[in-house]
C-alpha cells in the first residue's frame, strides 16, 4: 500500500503546479480546475516521492509540483508499473494510461540540474471512477 504525500493543480499548461489541501476528480474528466482534465489519456499525473527524494539529493532543492504533477506517491515505483494497472484512493479509481512522456522544450528544473526526472518517472492515468483525494490518503494497486 502507498500513500499519497501531496496533491497539487494548476489553471495553466505548462507551469508549476501549486500544492492544494486536497483535489476532486471527475470521472473520464480528471482533477477539478486542473488545466490538464479534459476527454483524453492524461487526466492526471503522478510521481514517486521516492524519486524525488533522491532527485533532491542530487541538490535540486524542488517541491512538491515542481514537475507539474498532481499527486506525489510513496511507496511505489510508478515507472516499473505496466499500463492498465489500477489504483484506489477511497472513491477514487485511476487506470494507468501512460509511463514517462516526451519533454518538448526543457523546463528550468532541467536547465538548473541538466536532468528532469518527470519524462522518465512520470506516470499519467484517466479517472475511472471520481471522489476527493487529499495527502495522508492511502493509495493500493488493485486487480
């Protein structure tokens, strides 16, 4: 079992997202006031707080939303996980869609450290099934 560490949004493509108490998704739509919900494979992002831990370490010094991610995960190594796999947080039920995504133009984390670990480490799911998440929340795979 997992557990989910923060959980974060922004209006806008391709900025920072800022750290929120807790988020709704919607299903097939994704997470409420996100600039990334809409009828597509991509509704909401998550990243290992593992990763970014370790990423921190390197002397990165983000936080959480720094990669543009919604929902930071402990205890699960997203990226090794096949599509199709389920996760349940209460209510909430996502289908991973996508591992890892095409960086288009480096972001400035990549240009302060000469690395981003989002277009390896990122995940992207659809929501199947909508309620609140918030941190603290535990997150399973299911079958």
């Amino acid at each position: 079992m997992g557990t989910v560490k923060a959980v974060c949004t922004s209006a806008i493509k391709g900025i920072q997202k800022e750290e929120v108490p807790s988020v709704e998704l919607r299903p097939e739509w994704g997470i409420e006031d996100d600039a990334h919900a809409g009828p597509w494979h991509r509704q909401v992002s998550l990243l290992s707080f593992e990763r970014i831990q370790e990423f921190n370490e390197r002397g990165a010094n983000v936080g959480h939303g720094a990669f543009g991610e919604n929902l930071i995960v402990e205890g699960f190594d997203l990226k090794s996980l096949p599509v199709g796999t389920r996760f349940r947080s209460g209510d909430v039920l996502l289908e991973l869609t996508q591992i890892g995504k095409e960086c288009h133009a480096h972001c400035a984390i990549y240009h302060k450290m000469g690395d981003c670990i989002m277009p390896r480490e990122g995940v992207f799911c659809k929501v199947l099934e909508g309620g609140r998440i918030a941190p603290g929340d535990p997150i399973d795979i299911v079958a």
